[in-house]
C-alpha cells in the first residue's frame, strides 16, 4: 500500500511540474497578413460643397431700455421700410420720468430767479457797507449753485425725453425680417434682440471648407455658385471673406462668397453649391485604417525594419468621400495599415508580401 502511495505522489509531481514547462512556454502570436499603404501627398480631388444663402448685412434690433413688449407689429418674412417701426413698449414709466424731469427744471428755475434777487439785493447793502465782502460771496455762491442745479436738471429732462423716444424700436434701413426674439406682453431687456432685419439685396454663399482647402483660397477669387434643385440656374462670386480659425470639432472654416447680381430664385436661405479644388498636396488614409479607442483616432504603424506593428494616436478630419484627411500625428513616408486594424496587438509581427516592401 505504501509503494502505491508512493507511486500517485510521483505522477503527480510529473503532471505538475509539465504543466508549469507549458505556462512558460508561451507560443508566440501567429504572423497575420494585413495590407497596408505609404502616406504620399496627393490632390484634392474637385468637391462639391453645399451651403446657403445668407444676407451680407443684418442687425439684430433690440431696445435700449427694459419694458413690457405691448406691439410687434412685424413677423417673419415682412419687408419693411427704413425707419418703420418694429415694435414698441408700455412708455407709462418713461412717460412719468420725463414729467418728473419737468418739475425739476421748473424747480430748479424758480431756485435761480430766488438766488438771483438775493444776489442783487446784497450787492446793494454792499454798496452802503451794510453787509460784509463774505456775505456777498456767499450769495454770488447761492446763485452759481442754482445755475448749476438748473444744468443739471435741464439735462435730465433731454435724457428723459430721449428715453421716452427708446420706447418705440425703428429700423435703421429697408429690409425683410428674418427672425423675431420676443412676443406681446413679453418683459424685454435693454439690449435683448426682438427683431432680425437683413438687406435682401446684398446676398451671399456661406459653405464650410476643409482646412486645408482654404489654405489655398484667397479673397476675391470668383467662384460659380449653383441652386442646389437646379444647378442649371448660377449666380457669379468672389470671396469675400475666409475664416482665420478652423472649427475645433469639424476642422473645416467658414467662407462667404459675395455674389453679383444673383437671380431672384437665390433667395435667403436657399441651398446652393459650388465645386471647390485645392492644389495643395494633403495626406490622407482610407477611413479603413482608422481605429477608434477610448475616444482617441488612432493607426497602426508597420515597423519596416522589423515588420513589426504599433498604435499611433494622428489628428484627423471626417472622411468627405476621398479618405480622412491626416493632420497630425504621423509623417509621409510611414507605412499604415489599412486593414484588420481591430484584431492586431501591439508589437505583433506583420506579412505584407501582397505590397511591395518600402
């Protein structure tokens, strides 16, 4: 019995000691075949880009005292005239400021003509040195002070007056209404917009063009712009205007392109489109190659020395139909898999025998 023990003991061991040889030996990951490309430059291809059409000039009318909205009498889509008023507020208060300014003036006048026969009154005692020299300039004082406070309330009643005419809100040219902020019985606010007013006869393209595409415009470049429902119906332009900064989340910048003497059917708001070509050289990648993880875009690099892959984070714009478009993060010349990203480990050896090697 004891021998067979001993026996079950030494197997034991053996099976022990073979699995620890098999957690050591670890086989290595398999050589996957993946394809895989060169970062070169390359043109932009000619795109189409679609924007609208939106005034040059429009303001956003709002009043310059706060009040309850009692008349809009405009709304969306109205043309109007140059100082037609828009809207107006209950001027009960203003109204009330402008007759206490009133009463002030004529307080403050009655104070003056008092202060003034004062004056004069001392200045004769004076002459027969019935008053002294300091009782004289205390009235002349009097007199200045009254002045003074007459100025003062004079000028209160013009800006009280003035504020009065705040209370109806005018346009300050022709134009067609194209948004509205408030409505009757509404409390507005000094400087809150009530009422949009554009100039219809001033049009504009407004697209948004990728970065690297607007590198390469310059202002007053033509451009033929198109209705999007009839491209056969254009209206020329140039650039008006290109913006300095790219948007952070869309990598694109905002440009206007001042149209001449568009048809009557570009009308605000309506969708146009122009072609827009860039000979800029730009680096891009199929949409293929790239990973996204925890919120970072990132590739896998091929090791040409080692054929060996690593993840590499790269800013990038959104795919417009010929790849996204790198911006940083890798350099040209860099050999990226386009292929398979979601199953390769960093580190794992690659096969490219379907490519010719760089």
């Amino acid at each position: 019995m004891m021998k067979h023990g001993i026996r079950i003991s030494a197997m034991l061991c053996i099976c022990f000691a073979a699995a620890g040889c098999e957690d050591q030996a670890v086989a290595p990951l398999p050589v996957r075949p993946v394809l895989s490309t060169v970062l070169k430059p390359g043109l932009t291809e000619s795109s189409v880009v679609v924007g609208t059409v939106e005034p040059q000039f429009k303001t956003d009318l709002s009043f310059r005292v706060q009040g309850r909205l009692i008349a809009r009498p405009v709304y969306i889509g109205d043309t109007i005239e140059k100082a037609q008023t828009v809207a107006a507020i209950d001027p009960t208060s203003l109204e009330l400021a402008v007759r206490s300014a009133i009463a002030d003036v004529s307080s403050s006048q009655a104070k003056l003509t008092n202060a003034s026969g004062f004056e004069e009154r001392q200045r004769t005692l004076l002459k027969t040195e019935v008053i002294s020299q300091a009782d004289m300039e205390s009235a002349e004082q009097s007199t200045a002070s009254a002045q003074a406070t007459l100025v003062r309330a004079q000028a209160d009643l013009t800006k009280a007056r003035e504020q009065l005419g705040y209370a109806q809100l005018k346009a300050e040219f022709a134009g067609v209404v194209t948004a509205v902020g408030a409505e009757v019985g509404q409390v507005v606010s000094s400087g809150q917009t009530v009422v949009t007013v554009a100039r219809p006869e001033i049009r504009e393209a407004v697209i948004d063009v990728a970065d690297d595409v607007a590198s390469t415009l310059r202002i007053g470049q033509p451009f033929t712009v198109s209705l999007q429902l009839d491209p056969a119906i254009q209206a020329e332009g140039r650039i008006r205007e290109i913006a300095p900064q790219a948007d952070a989340v869309t990598r694109t910048r905002r440009v206007r392109i001042t149209l001449d003497n568009p048809p009557t059917t570009f009308r605000l708001g309506t969708t146009v489109m122009t072609p827009v070509t860039s000979s800029h050289p730009t680096l891009r990648l199929p949409v293929s190659a790239i990973l996204v993880k925890d919120g970072k875009t990132l590739v896998w690099l091929v090791d040409p020395s080692k054929y060996t892959v690593a993840l590499r984070e790269v800013t990038s714009s959104a795919d417009d139909g010929s790849g996204a478009r790198i911006v940083a993060g890798i350099e040209e010349g860099s050999r990226v898999v386009t292929a398979g990203v979601h199953s390769l480990v960093d580190g794992q050896k690659v096969r490219i025998d379907q490519e010719a090697k760089p």
